[in-house]
C-alpha cells in the first residue's frame, strides 16, 4: 500500500458515497494567542493499493511530535478500510479522516505522523507561532477549549 496523498485540514469528512468533503484544507500554519493552546484539525489522507494486493489487514495510526522533538503515539494499529471490489482500470484505495485535537505547549514545527502497516508514510508539518508575530493568512486559534 502507498500514499496517494495526505494533509491537513480545519475539518474533512467522508460522506456515505465515498466522496471527501473538505474545508479549510492544506493547514500548515497557525497563530494562537498564547500557550499553552490546543488546535483541533483533521488528517485526510488516501493510499492506493499495488495491483494484486489484498486489502485485507492494513492498520494505520498517527503520532504527532512536537518541536523539541517529544513524539506522542495518538492512535495505532487501527484497521484501515480498504475496498473489496474495485473497478477494472481503477486503483483500489483506502481514504482516510482522523480528527485530532493537538496540544501545543510551546512554538515551533509540530509534524503529525502518518502510520500505516508500521512504516511511517508521511510527517506532516504544522507551524505554530505567537499570534503577534505571524502575518496575515494564518490561522487564529483561541488557547481555550
């Protein structure tokens, strides 16, 4: 199984069909009032798989480290959906949405890590900075939950 794609959204979801509905996607920086803050954000992400691969069996997880290099396992081992019957000349795929909640204590590079069959196939980096020095386009998050 390979990685198709993956980033990082304000929410996504999959809807019965099949297809994704994203908003606010590709977040790679945002600007909070202060620390400690928590961020809630979603990992969307689809991998295809080779021709002749069963889909059965695959697991995913996420872990998510933080700047001073602290690495925090989320979830593993999870059993990852991948489809059964696939259309000839289509590549079978398995999509995937993981809503998480980030704690931030401190700014700096975060990288949300994916998981999947025990390899890591992405880290994905997350900016946070002070509100007051990141310009416009970031995204604002409030330290409160």
């Amino acid at each position: 199984m390979r990685l198709d794609y993956a980033f990082l959204a304000e929410r996504a979801a999959r809807l019965d069909d099949g297809r994704l509905v994203v908003f606010g996607g590709d977040v790679d920086l945002i600007e909070v009032p202060g620390f400690p803050a928590a961020f809630q954000v979603s990992l969307v992400a689809r991998m295809v798989m080779d021709e002749g691969e069963s889909p059965d069996g695959h697991t995913f997880g996420v872990a998510i480290t933080t700047p001073d290099g602290t690495r925090k396992v989320v979830t593993e081992n999870q059993h990852l959906n991948a489809p059964q019957n696939v259309a000839e000349g289509m590549s079978g795929g398995a999509g995937l949405v993981v809503g998480l909640v980030i704690g931030m204590k401190q700014p700096g590079i975060y990288r949300i890590n994916l998981i999947v069959d025990g390899i890591e196939l992405k880290a994905i980096p997350l900016k946070v900075e002070p509100a007051s020095t990141v310009g416009k386009g970031a995204i604002e998050k409030s330290g409160e939950q």
